[in-house]
C-alpha cells in the first residue's frame, strides 16, 4: 500500500484545521489507511464543555528518520544526530535495543578476535557506570538515558513505520502509527535508514529484498544448500532460572508440547550444558514467509520451550534442576533473519572467508558462519546450528551493502543489510551490526550536508567517510586515518614523558589499536604524564582529541546470567586502562592555559573542545586512570 | 610457603612415595645432591584445594624441575599423563620432557604430533600468551564455541585461542601445562634463587649476558637497599646495555637510593654524549623532585652546550622552572640557547628568560629575538 503522493497532500491539508474531519480517501484503491479518521467519533470533553474531535495526526519534519531501535539503528541515529542531522529514531516497541533489549536479552557480542570500538563500545562501557549489576530492564533504561541525552536526536517509542510516501524512486515521508496514542504520524525526512530487521519501511517503499538461502552456485558458496529455498534462520525466546534454595514444583502449562530428547541429544549442541539462560536450539523457522508466521511462531516456541522444561524438571533426569525455578521467560521471540535488501554490492561467504580487502570498508566483522538448521526444533535430524567456518582474522565490511539498489534516499544497517544468508550467518552478531549503523548514520549525515544519495557517496566521497568513521573512533582494517585537517600530524615535534612502550610519534600514525606484535600506542611509565606537541608557527586550535586504551581483547558486554561475567572474571567495570583525568594546556605567547579539563571520563575516544587558541603548543595531563598505573593513548587529533 | 631442604633424595622420595601420587609416579633419580623444595601452588585449573602440595627440585647447577600432571580435566573424559617441567635459576621456563613411551594426547584420543609438540615449546616459552589472563571458566566456553555452543550463549572470550596461540583439540592441556610452566611457581623459584643469593651472586647475575638475569639482580638490589659503592657501579654500568627495560630498571633502583646517592648517580649518567640518556635523567630528576643544589647545576650547565634535541631541553628548562630565584650566573649561560637555529630550542629558552630578572644586555639580547623571530612566538 505504497501511497501516492496526491493522498499525502490531501491529508496533509487538513492537519492546519485540525478538528475538521480529515478527507484521507482521495485514492480509492487505499483500504485501511485512514486511521486517523476520527470523524465518527463523539465526543464530549467535559472540563471545556466542548463537543470535538480528537486530533490523531501529526506531520513531523526531520533531516534523517531512523526506523528500529536495536543496536543498528541506535548506532545510526545517534551518529547522524552528531553529525549535525536534525534525527528521529523510531521505535515501535517499548524498549530500546531490539534483540539485545530485556524483552529478548540477546548478549551484545562482536568478533572474537577483537574488539568493536565506537559507538557500540561507548554504550557497552556506560552500562557498568549505571548497571554493575547487570540488569536487562536497567541496561533498557540505560540505553534510553544515551539516547535522550544526545543533541539533535529525537525518540519516540512506540511508534511503528507502517508505510512509505514516494516521490519516484525516493521515499517522501514514513507513515508511522503512534501504538500508545492513537496517532498516525507523517514523517518527512531526506534520508531513511531501515534498522528494523524486517524492514517494512523499506519493503513498501518497493526496495529489492531477498529471503531464503541461496543456491551454492549463485555466489559460489559452499556452505550454501545445491539448490536454493525458503529457509531462513529461526526465531527463540529466551529463560532466566532462579536457585530457590529448596524444591521447587513445575507443572506445565496445558499447551506445552512433549520433548523428543532422545532424538534431540542425539546432537551435541542441543545438549543440557547449563540451565541457567534459555536453549538456542529451541528455535522454530519457516521455510516460505517467516514474517506472516510471527504469532503463530510465538505460540509454538512457547509450547516447545515449556515442553523442555517439563522435561528438566519433572523426567527425573535433571536432579540439578530440583531446586530451580524460571524466573523469567520473554513474550516477544527474537528474530534471526527475515528479509535482506538488496544494495549495489551482496556481501558473501567468501567476502568473510577470504577476506578481501574494500575500498569501501566501514567496519569489521569476525563471527564465524554460525548457520542454525532450517526448521530448528521442528527438525531434529540435522544438527541445531552449522558452524562452517570462521575468518581467521576479522573480515572488512563494505558501505555498499548498506543501501538500497533502486530506492535512491534508503540506507539499512543491522540484520536486513545486503547479504547473502550464508554472509548473514557470520554478520548478525550484535557489534557487527552495529559497525554497520555507525556507517549509515554518519553516511546519511554526510549526504545531507552535500545534497546526494549514499550510492553517490560511495562513489565521490569515500574517503570523507572513512576518515569520519575513524575519528569517531570506528575501527576499519587496513584504512589508516589520513585526515588532513588534523593538526597534530603537521606538529614540528611530538613528545612525551618517560614511556614504558610504544612512542609518541605513534599517536599520530592514524591507526588507533595495536595490531599484534605491530604497536600504535604510547603508554607512559606511571601517571601524572604528560603529552606534548609543537608547532613553529603558532596554530589555531579549538578541539584536542585523544583515543585512549580500552583493551580491545577483552569483552566488556554484561550478560543476562551476571554469574558467568564473574566465573570468566570479566572486569565488571570501566576497563581500568581508561583515562579517567586530564587536563588540557594551551601555551600562548609563552604561557600555558588550561583550556580544558577532563573529569570522570568513560569514553574511548576523549573529545574536547573550546575557545579557539591561537597557540604554539599544547599539552595534555593524564592525571588518573580507572585504575591501571600508566597512562595509555592510541591517538592525539588537533583542529582548529 | 617454602620448605628447603637438602637430602638424599631417594630417602626423601620414600618417605614422600604414601602421600604424593603425582611425585611417585614419575621421578628418576638424576642426582644424589638435589634439593627439593616443598612448594604450595594452586593451580588455577584445580578445581579444589586438596593438590596444592607441590614437589620442586633444584639440580646442583641451579635449575629447577616438578613433575606435573598434563591436563585438569572438566568432562573426565581425557587421559592424564606426568610431564617433567624445566626452569632455569629465575623462574624462566625451558623445556618439558616425557617419559619413553608417553604421548600427549588431544581430542578424541589422538596423540600430539611432532609439529604440535613443538608448538606447545613455542606456547610455553612465550610468558604472555593469551592464556595468561584468562581463567579456566574461558577455556571450558570458549572450547564449547569451537564444537558450537554460541550465539546467545557465548561464553567465548575476545582472545583469539585459534591454531597460532593454541593447539587444536589440546586446548586444556595447553592451558594446564602453560599455567606450570609460567604461573605462580615462576615467582617461588625466584624467591627460591633470591634467597640463596648474596651480593656477589647477584654481582654475577649483573655480569650475565641475560638481560632477565640482569633485571632479576637489579629487583633484587633495589628490594633490599644495596647501594654500596661496587653494586651502585655495577649497576649503573648496565645502562649501557640495549634494553630500555634495563634501563627503566637501573634508574628506578638509583631513584630508590638516598638523595645524595641518587644525585650523584643521575649525574654522572646525564655526563653522557648521548641524548636519549640525558632525557632519561631530566625526566628521573624532574618526577623526584630533586632539590637543585649549586653542585647539581654546575653538572647540568656543564653538559648545557651539548643540548640538542628539543626534547631534553624543554626538559631542562622545566626542571629549572622549579627555582624560583635565579642568580646572575644561572641566568647568562642559557643565552646561548636563543642562538639555536631550532626555533622550538630558542624560543623555549626566549619564554624562560622573558620574565626572570634579567640586565640590560641580556633585555637588548632578548628583543632583538622578539623582533627576529615574532612569526614564531
Ligand atoms: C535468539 C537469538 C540469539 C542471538 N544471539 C546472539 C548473540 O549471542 N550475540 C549477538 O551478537 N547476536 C545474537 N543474535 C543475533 C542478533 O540478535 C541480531 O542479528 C541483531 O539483534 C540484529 O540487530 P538489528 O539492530 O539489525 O535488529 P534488531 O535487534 O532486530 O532490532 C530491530 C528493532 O526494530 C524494531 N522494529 C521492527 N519493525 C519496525 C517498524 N516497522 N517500525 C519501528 N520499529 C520497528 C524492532 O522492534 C526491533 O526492536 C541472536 C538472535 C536471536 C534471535
């Protein structure tokens, strides 16, 4: 029900007057759209005395509207609102994070080999400032905090993209249904970013989308079935169990389907290995139209997954499981897969095997190709998951997968880019994810400012948004950082107090992790170190920007079983290498000011600014970590 | 805790055969003038606490061996075997050894191949593999990602343990033997040597072309305030050798020294014609807060016309910055700086002058650079 643009200025019309019934039936092959067409109504408002009718329509005009609010489209809006774009981001549920929200509490992991910095990171670290105690309806809370705060940036949840105006090939406006206020939204905006994994926006909008595998000989993937069929990766609801302490009772609920468990166990991966969070393998699919299926899926995952548990607790097989009881089990299944649009570029198997390199990288990705089976629980003779293969090193990921082919103003991040379902298998992980919205928030912003599309941006400004990203503090293989508005790469001289690794002359070097034995950094022997850099002739300077140390071998993302976090003796905190303190100094006509102060920072990338300066050097103080004895930096940016 | 004891050690051996299974199984007697060393060490595998009773021998020219179990196994499923671990007389792995006839064994039962022993040397001897900060928990989740227990459920830590840092299917037996070879027994042994050792021993350890061995001799002399004459020059003499560890260490056992005996140390270090070196000192004299004596800057003006990177320079200047009253002969000697063709060096000389008590000649000196060099300032 794609609308045309003649309804749209119809129905817009009316919202000047807006007690007036509004005439939204101009096209008459439009069934259902008018819901906001309150005419009917009667009603009394009895404070004022005054018969109306309600005003459910509201036009909203922004810069860039992201739809969904899981970790992709978080990272989208948040990125293109401090770029400067006038941003909504879009949400139709209650909460914040998509999968990795409490309704789900999928684990905001990333690529083994390394850690994901920038926005993703940002959000990860906060959560230990707030939630040490590693709560889901906190972490909920906690992303509704970061996002509420940012500049430029507008949520409303609730609010679901249910259609698209077109003007051509370009999406007009999203047509959005407020599911908590009766409204009917009309939002304009130059450029749309699909982050909702399904993706409904878009696929009404007429982009090319995809589901299903793919046959082996499409993409010369091996892993991919011969022939190509419907399939997609299946859908779960996730536990939490609690140890009361004394024998706890379970009766099964009267849909609860039995458990073939001997079938089941007959893989290793479906086996009983803990009994704390909820099974993987209880998964159901659908081998046609997955979206069509949600509610009846719901049921059934439900029926399967207190099928299990009756088992566990009442087979007589899991005496560790008597004193357990479920203390929570989510409503609302999360998704794998559904649909994938399609970009000028389809990222592959081989893309992530190979490993090739992109002129267009924007991120990275490393999970290996974690493919589950096609029917899931509902097809116990094929192992629950393939786990084909994983890139040995982290794998590049392209910007040309993240917009449409044929809609010219869409870019997608997340789960629905474009890839292949074998490529899909690999990128899903939540930090991947992630990367990728950083990219397309950022690229919308850079599109808004020159007045093109992302395809054109792909082709001219490349670049422009690679060095972006990597000031940002994104990561993307094999792309040092060359910008050259950066001053402290012109400084005459770059010094610093005793070190115990790495140079100074490292910082501005433009890569901002050490890649194994080949080091980028400057850590300083204790604290109170200082950083120095010179230039002969005096330089105009407004912001100093620092990358400090997070270590990115090590994982930072809470976990709904906070037992876990603790048995693998994770830090369960701001990583101890961070910069905490620090000041910096600006030596004018021979003086040196303080032009800055950095206070209980927990950011990675450490952003100051202030009055220009015109100056011939300036001077950071590390005075205080989160707890680690030297002062660690990655990279030092000055500009004007 | 440490029992040292020296004895026969077939009676010792006998009188320890009912209580320790894992000594028992394995030993061959190599010499009668051992000494074995009763250590207690939890390894960080071991489950409980029942094992920590650990046997160590120390051969007559001082090296160290135990006799270990290859593998704590979670899912009793894998076959353990005794492996002898070798470490020199600081705590330094180096090699393991095998009773004829005993293979390791890897997943599924089959048995370590001469490319994978190999590989465990590579792993044992490198003391900061990833192994080292990650806890057994790790291990178990990560191998269950490799044989698939994922997606939500990952346990699997952000360190890469694929084919370059472990070995395929013995990833326990790594981690165990790993945790033997350079866990806490490495500090025991050190404590072991270090106590045995006097200062001539020590002196020796200087002498050696190790640089470990030369680290361990400085912690030790720094640990227990050995300043005397011989030591404090054997020391300092080994910053000279290539190592900015060694360096690092030498000035931070003369920082430890008494005030009188680190200035004059710093000093004569800073007598050099090498750059890098002085910086070193500045920075030591700048973070102790040295107290600037007339005698202190007679050493550093001596050295003032063989300033020449920007870097100690600006150091020096930031040390004298911790006066506040200068005479008149502190005063002239840093004119010569503003004659430098380094902007950087002469201007930074230039702000230090700009504001200290100065006569007409040296305002006149200072003027003619304001205007000279204004672009830059
Ligand atoms: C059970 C399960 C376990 C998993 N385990 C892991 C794991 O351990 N680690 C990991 O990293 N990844 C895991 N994944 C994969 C990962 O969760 C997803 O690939 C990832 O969440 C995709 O992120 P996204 O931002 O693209 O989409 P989502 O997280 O799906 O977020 C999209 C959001 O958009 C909203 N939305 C949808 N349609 C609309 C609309 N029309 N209007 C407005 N809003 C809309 C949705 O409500 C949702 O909140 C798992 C997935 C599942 C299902």
């Amino acid at each position: 029900m794609k609308r045309r643009d003649f309804f749209v200025k119809g129905a817009l019309g009316v919202v000047a007057t807006s007690l007036l019934p509004v005439v939204a039936s101009a096209a008459p092959s439009i069934i259902n759209t008018n819901m906001s067409d309150r005419s009917k109504d009667k009603w009394l408002q009895v404070g004022s005395g005054k018969r109306g009718i309600p005003n459910r329509e509201q036009i909203i005009d922004v810069d860039i509207l992201v739809i969904g609010a899981g970790m992709a489209g978080i990272s989208a809006a948040v990125s293109a609102a401090r770029h400067g774009a006038k941003t909504l981001l879009i949400q139709d549920r209650p909460v914040l994070g998509g999968n990795a929200s409490s309704e789900m509490r999928v684990t905001v992991n990333g690529a083994p080999q390394e850690r994901e910095t920038g926005i993703i990171e940002e959000i990860l670290i906060e959560n230990w400032v707030y939630n040490k105690q590693e709560s889901y309806p906190v972490w909920d809370h906690v992303l509704y905090n970061y996002i509420t705060r940012q500049p430029n940036l507008k949520l409303m949840l609730n609010t679901q993209a249910i259609d698209a105006v077109m003007d051509g090939d370009k999406i007009k406006s999203a047509i959005c249904w407020g599911l908590t206020n009766e409204t009917e939204y009309t939002i304009n905006a130059s450029q749309f970013i699909d982050c909702s994994g399904d993706g409904l926006l878009a696929a009404i909008a007429g982009a090319e989308y995809r589901t299903g595998r793919e046959g082996k000989d499409e993409f010369n993937e091996s892993y991919a079935p011969d022939q190509p069929d419907g399939w997609t990766m299946g859908e779960c609801i996730m536990m939490i169990t609690k140890d009361m302490g004394r024998p706890m009772p379970f009766k099964a609920p009267d849909y609860a389907l039995p458990f073939d468990y001997e079938t089941a166990f007959k893989d290793k991966h479906r086996r009983l290995k803990q009994l704390k969070e909820g099974f993987w393998w209880i998964e159901v699919c659908d081998d046609y139209d997955i979206i069509a299926k949600r509610e009846d899926t719901r049921h059934k995952l439900m029926a399967y997954f207190y099928g299990v548990w009756d088992y566990i607790k009442n087979s007589g097989n899991h005496p560790e499981a008597d004193n357990l009881a479920l203390d929570w089990i989510g409503s609302i299944p999360g998704r794998r897969e559904s649909r994938r649009f399609m970009s000028d570029y389809i990222l592959t198997q081989n893309d992530i095997l190979k490993n090739p390199h992109f002129e267009d990288a924007i991120g990275f990705g490393g999970w290996s190709l974690d493919e589950h089976n096609p029917g899931g629980i509902e097809n116990l003779s094929e192992p629950a998951s393939y786990f084909h293969q994983k890139s040995k090193e982290i794998y590049e990921v392209p910007y040309g997968i993240l917009y449409s082919k044929n809609i010219e103003n869409l870019s997608f991040a997340g789960r629905n880019a474009s890839l292949t379902h074998i490529a899909l298998s690999s990128t899903r992980i939540i930090s991947t994810c992630a990367l990728m919205g950083q990219a397309v928030g950022t690229g919308a912003a850079i599109c808004l400012q020159k007045g093109i599309n992302p395809r054109e941006l792909r082709k001219k400004h490349m670049d422009e948004l690679q060095e972006q990203l990597l000031r940002d503090d994104v990561f993307i293989p094999n792309r040092p950082a060359v910008d050259t508005n950066d001053l402290a790469k012109k400084a005459d001289e770059i010094m610093g107090s005793s070190t115990v690794s790495g140079n100074s002359k490292f910082l501005i070097d433009g890569v901002s992790r050490d890649r194994g034995e080949e080091i980028h950094h400057w850590e300083s022997n204790g604290l109170d170190a200082e950083l120095q850099l010179e230039w002969k002739k005096p330089v105009k300077i407004s912001r100093v920007e620092l990358k400090g140390d997070t270590n990115v071998l090590r994982k930072i993302m809470m976990h709904k079983n906070p037992q876990k976090n603790i048995q693998q003796k994770q830090i369960l905190d701001v990583p101890p290498e961070l910069i905490k303190t620090a000041t910096v100094e600006a030596r004018v006509r021979g003086q040196w000011v303080e032009v800055a102060k950095i206070e209980e920072n927990i950011t990675r990338l450490i952003k100051t600014s202030f009055d220009q300066v015109k100056t011939t050097a300036i001077r950071v103080k590390l005075k205080e970590t989160w707890g680690y004895k030297n002062a660690k930096l990655f990279e030092i940016r000055c500009y004007s | 805790m440490i029992f040292i004891k020296l004895r026969n050690i077939a009676l010792f051996l006998c009188l320890l055969l009912p209580f320790n299974k894992l000594v028992a199984a394995d030993i061959t007697l190599s010499s009668q003038s051992e000494k074995v060393h009763q250590v207690i060490y939890k390894h960080p595998a071991q489950k409980d606490s029942s094992q920590m009773n650990q046997t160590l021998f120390e051969t007559p020219d001082k090296a160290f061996y135990m006799d270990v179990v290859s593998v704590y196994c979670f899912a009793d499923v894998c076959k353990i075997d005794t492996v002898r671990i070798y470490w020199n007389d600081i705590g330094k792995y180096q090699k393991f050894e095998l009773k004829p006839g005993i293979n390791l064994e890897k997943a599924k039962g089959e048995v370590f191949t001469a490319p994978d022993y190999k590989k465990l040397q590579l792993i044992l001897k490198d003391e900061n593999s990833p192994f080292k900060n990650i806890s057994i928990d790790n291990i178990i989740s990560t191998q269950q990602t490799e044989y698939g227990d994922i997606d939500a459920f990952s346990g699997a830590t952000a360190i890469n343990l694929d084919e370059s840092v472990s070995i395929k299917g013995a990833v326990l037996t790594v981690y165990t033997l790993w945790h033997w070879a350079n866990g806490g027994l490495v500090s025991m042994i050190r404590k072991i040597t270090a106590d045995a050792a006097n200062s001539m021993d020590l002196i020796d350890y200087l002498a050696n072309k190790d640089v470990e061995h030369k680290l361990f001799a400085i912690e030790q002399l720094t640990k227990r305030k050995a300043y005397d004459a011989l030591l404090l020059e054997s020391v300092k003499s080994q910053y000279g050798v290539e190592s900015q560890k060694l360096k690092r260490s030498v000035i931070s056992y003369l920082e430890n020294a008494p005030e009188e005996v680190y200035i004059n140390a710093i000093m004569d270090l800073f007598d050099s014609d090498n750059s890098k070196q002085r910086i070193d000192c500045l920075q030591s004299l700048i973070v102790s807060d040295t107290h600037l004596t007339v005698d202190l800057y007679q050493k550093l003006y001596r050295q003032l016309c063989h300033q020449k990177t920007y870097h100690e320079v600006d150091l020096l200047f930031t040390l004298l910055e911790k006066n506040t009253t200068f005479s008149d002969e502190q005063i002239d000697p840093l004119f010569i700086f503003l004659t430098n063709s380094n902007i950087l060096i002469s201007r930074r000389a230039y702000w230090f002058l700009e504001n200290k008590n100065i006569n007409k000649r040296q305002e006149k000196i200072l003027k003619e650079f304001l205007k000279k060099n204004s672009e830059y300032l």
